[in-house]
C-alpha cells in the first residue's frame, strides 16, 4: 500500500520519471494493491502506471503534475482488466495531462475510455500551505472510505476521507 505520503519536485532531472511508479501486478492470486490518500505535485508525471499495472485501486489521491501526466497508463485499452481508480482530483489547467496507451486527453476522454475515476474531481487550485487543503477546498470530505483512520499527521478521518495527505483540521 503507497497511502499518505506528500511528493513534492520541480526539477528537471531527466532520471526522475514521476511521482509515483505502479508496477507489474499481473494476477489475482498476487491480491490487490492500492495507492490511497497521497498528494503529488510536481514537474513530473504524476502516476505512471506500468503496462502490466494490473489490480491497483487508486483513490483518494491528488495529483498536479505542472508540465507531464497526471496519470500515464502506458497499457493498451485491455491492459488493466482489474482496475478501481476513482475519487481522484487533478489539477486542470487547460492542458490534455492523461496518457492512456499513448492517447494524450483531457478527464472527459479519460473516462470514456477507461471507465475509470468517474467520481473524481477536477479543481483549480486547492491548496493552502505545505499542500496542505484550503478550508474552501472542494477535497474536503470528497474522498471515499478505504478502510484508513488517520492521515499523514495522525490527525482522525472526520466524515468521508479528504482527498490527499492531509485530513483537513481548522
Ligand atoms: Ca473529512
Ligand atoms: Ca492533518
């Protein structure tokens, strides 16, 4: 499980790929994984998901990638037959910032062609300090159970789960 972690980058390191790298899960028997409750911001890709990326749930993330992919799932359209990505929210600036199998798209094309993150959000800007959620943010309580009681803080899940690391306290 990747669950409550804060990626922050803004460089130009050409070895540093994305915030975070969903590899090769190919069969029920190797069970779920799932990646909950982060928050990446940075220059990078956001997600990239493996060709073989199979069984991963990803929810309850946000993700703002400023110049690549929010999510590249480098897998052809039957790539990911086992799949839950969902309650999501991605920074939108215009930009067409998903890959799905080399396809650049906006959240609309994304969802029609995966079927996926149907529930997800997309904002503007959500942020008060350390990417922390603003008290305005359309994040708070948006998230969906996953199971989890405490965020990054050990601060307690109050109502549904924000989305991102960080469980909104005033
Ligand atoms: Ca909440
Ligand atoms: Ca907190």
């Amino acid at each position: 499980m990747i669950s409550y972690n804060r990626f922050k980058y803004n460089g130009t390191d050409p070895d540093k790929q994305a915030g975070i790298m969903l590899g090769n899960i190919q069969n029920a028997t190797q069970g779920w994984n799932y990646c909950y409750n982060n928050t990446v911001f940075l220059s990078k890709n956001g997600i990239i998901l493996s060709a073989y990326g199979n069984y991963w749930k990803v929810k309850n993330n946000i993700i703002q990638s400023s110049t690549k992919y929010h999510i590249w799932a480098k897998g052809g359209s039957t790539a990911y037959p086992n799949r839950e990505w969902d309650y999501n929210c991605f920074w939108w600036d215009g930009v067409n910032k998903f890959n799905f199998a080399g396809t650049e798209s906006n959240i609309s094309l994304w969802r029609t062609a995966t079927n996926q993150d149907l529930n997800s959000l997309v904002y503007g800007n959500v942020f008060a300090s350390e990417l922390r959620l603003a008290a305005d943010s359309d994040c708070i309580n948006s998230g969906t159970p996953v199971g989890l009681t405490e965020d990054a803080d050990g601060d307690p899940i109050v109502g549904n789960p924000d989305i991102g690391y960080d469980e909104y306290t005033n």
